[in-house]
C-alpha cells in the first residue's frame, strides 16, 4: 500500500511539473461581468519577461489578451490593434472596457518579439458584460 501511494504522489507531481500553459483567473469562463472587466492572468511552467529585450530562455514571454477573436497560429506575430492587446511589461492584470454584451477573451502567450507560441499557450473563454 505505501508503494502504491508513493507511485500516485509521483505520478500528480510529475503531470503537474509537466504541464505548462496560461489560465484566466478572473472572470470565469461564463461569468456576467460590469466595466471595467478586471482580468487576471496565470501562467504555468513558463517564465514572464519583458517584450523587445532578446532573451534565449525559449520557456520565456508576455501576455496578450484577445477580444473576440482566436488564438494566434504558433510562429505567427500577435497584431498590435484594438482588440490585441499586448502586456509587455510582464504584467499579470488587466482592466478592460467592452461594450454590452457576449465577448470571448484569449489569452495568448508569446515571446519577447510578440511570436505566438500558438494555441498550445492560450485560453478562451466566454463573457457577458452588463
């Protein structure tokens, strides 16, 4: 039995260690929500570090946060527009203003250049602001 048990505490540390990508705290996936949307961002088994400063750690990046649309192919920059927005000074909050509505938010992580690192390193959920 106490074999048995130290094979199940490796196994869940070792899936743990293993799994690596970005979560949205707040708001929950569902959620109805007023302005300003505060939006908070997680990250796992990746390390955040600051856009535009060349770095070779390929476990490091920033957020970006995407209103109403999808996650950005792997290799692929994120565009700099109203609904990317870029989170390059490793910040893990957000305040947003959207309007009424159903909206789906993307987190996207990507390296300091703003190369996605693809769906594999972002998470969507869905919505609606009062």
């Amino acid at each position: 039995m106490k074999s048995l048990i130290s094979v199940l505490v490796f196994l869940v540390a070792t899936a743990a260690i293993a799994h690596t990508g970005v979560v949205i705290i707040e708001p929950k996936d569902g959620a109805v929500v007023s302005n300003p949307v505060k939006v908070k961002m997680g990250l796992h088994n990746m390390k955040l570090c600051e856009a535009n400063k060349e770095t070779k750690n390929k476990k490091c990046g920033h957020h970006h946060l995407i209103v109403d649309g999808a996650a950005i192919p792997e290799g692929q920059p994120v565009p700099k527009d109203e609904t990317h927005l870029h989170y390059g000074k490793m910040q893990k909050e957000a305040d947003l203003t959207l309007t009424p509505g159903k909206h789906t938010l993307t987190l996207q992580f990507a390296d300091y250049a703003h190369v996605s690192y693809g769906e594999k390193m972002s998470k969507t959920i869905t919505i609606e602001v009062k």
